[in-house]
C-alpha cells in the first residue's frame, strides 16, 4: 500500500519555496497533523539559505476552513502530539525574516482567514468566498483577531465579524485583509509578479522591512525615531548595501538576486 501524500508539500525553485496545504478531503483544515507539518515546513524554508521568498497556498477548492471541528471533540482518532500550534505558526508568519505571500487557491473561513492574513502580501482568487463565521458557531474569532483587527478599519470589522456572513475577495481587499483578488487563470500570474519584484530587494533589507512593519505602529514618536536611526545606519553600512549601491551605480543586477531572474528587465 502507498504511503500517504504528505499533508504540507513543499518545494524550492528559484529561490522560492512554496508550501501547499494537502489536506482537500478535509478542506485544509487546522487538524494538530496540518499544523504541525506547516510549522515545521516554514522552519525549513527560514533556515534554507537557498529560499529567499515564502509561498503558501493549497490543494482543493479551499484555502483553510479553520479549525478542524472532528478533530477537536474528545476522543477523536489520529491526533499527534502538537510540536506547533496555531498562534506559533501565525507568529512564525509574521515575524520570519524571509516574505510569505499567501496564495488562496480558493475558499477561506475562521482561522484560514487568519492564516492568509498573517501573511505579508496575499492574493485570492476572486470567485471564492471568505468569512469570520465563527459567530454562527457559538464562538468568536478571536485569535485571529490578533492578525485581522491591524489591517482593517472598525467598521468593516464590527460588520463582518458580527454578521459572520461570508464575502467576496474583493471586499476583503477593499478591508485591508488581502493584497488582490484576481481570477482564477491569474493567479499565479499575480503571485509571480510579487514574487519578482520582491526578490530584487536584499535579504537584510527585507527582514529589516519585516521588523519595520511589526515593531514601528507600536512605538511613540521618538521611541520609534531613537530605535530605526540606529537601524538605518547599520543597513548602509552593511556589506549588502555596499553591493546593492554599486549595481545601482553601475546599472546592473544586484548579487542576490537568483539567477533565473536576473535576465527579466528591472520593473
């Protein structure tokens, strides 16, 4: 008998690692098995010197229906014991120093709208649908909440989350949640086109943008200015800049960008 497909596929090609959720039978939900493969999976990809961006998308007609309900009554067979956990693998998002765009191939309900959210830049094809319907189950969202509630003005929140209707992608474009809704025969399309661009930018840059993006909404004004000065120099006076300063002087391809995309012209 076969073994059975790995729960996360992963798989690296010039310097992208994508992450496909594998679950469709059970609509990539968050059973401990599919989140402990993800977090292990974006482990590898952090610590994969070769990786430069993250891709994170899905087998099936659904993105991520939240938490899997089955396996979480007592008693249910087959649950592992948990290396990772849900809020660890939003964090692990969030806080990678490498970008993770989210790829919804598809459909997204409580905390797989959490995890497209969590993601720097994410795009989803704009037949589906995506909801807090948590409400509806006599729950509310709230760990994602922790992910959402940054990207999105109060008033679409209170209506969404309070009605726990789902809505079109492009609502949740028009909330903060996601990047792009796009069809389905443009989806890698667009993903590709984000992944271009940002695989230009250095790798300490890009982390640096990471921590920028967490840490500054955070901080009084001067807190903010007193800690990214010394940021900023550190930056130019790194080895990295050095050398992306002088392929911009001479006209030519920064070094860390991967080979198979330095013959594309500069967008």
């Amino acid at each position: 008998m076969p073994d059975a497909p790995p729960i996360v596929l992963s798989d690296v090609v010039a310097g992208v690692a994508t992450l496909t959720l594998n679950a469709p039978e059970r609509k990539n939900s968050l059973s401990a098995e599919l989140v402990n493969a993800l977090g292990d999976a974006l482990e590898r990809a952090m610590a994969d010197d070769e990786v430069r961006v993250v891709v994170l998308t899905n087998t099936g007609n659904t993105f991520c229906a939240g938490a899997d309900l089955k396996a979480a009554q007592p008693g249910v067979a087959g649950f592992v014991e948990a290396r990772h956990t849900f809020v660890s693998v939003m964090t692990q998002i969030m806080r990678a120093p490498k970008p993770v765009i989210g790829r919804a191939d598809g459909h997204a309900t409580g905390g797989g709208v959490g995890l497209i959210a969590a993601c720097d830049i994410s795009v989803m094809r704009d037949d589906a649908k995506i909801g807090f319907t948590e409400a509806r189950l006599g729950v509310a969202p709230a760990v994602i909440s922790v992910v959402c509630l940054p990207k999105m003005r109060r008033s679409d929140a209170s209506e969404l989350f309070l009605t726990a209707e789902r809505f079109t992608p492009q609502r949740a474009v028009d909330a903060g949640l996601i990047n792009a809704a796009v069809p389905a025969d443009r989806l890698d399309d667009a993903v590709e086109d984000y992944v271009d661009k940002i695989v230009r930018g250095g790798p300490l840059a890009l982390a640096a943008c990471k921590e920028l993006i967490a840490t500054v909404p955070g901080m009084e004004l001067g807190e903010a200015f007193e800690w990214t000065a010394p940021m900023s120099a550190r930056l130019f006076q790194s080895d990295e800049a050095t050398a992306g300063i002088a392929a911009f002087n001479a006209r030519g391809s920064a070094p860390w960008i991967p080979d198979e995309r330095t013959s594309r012209s500069e967008r």
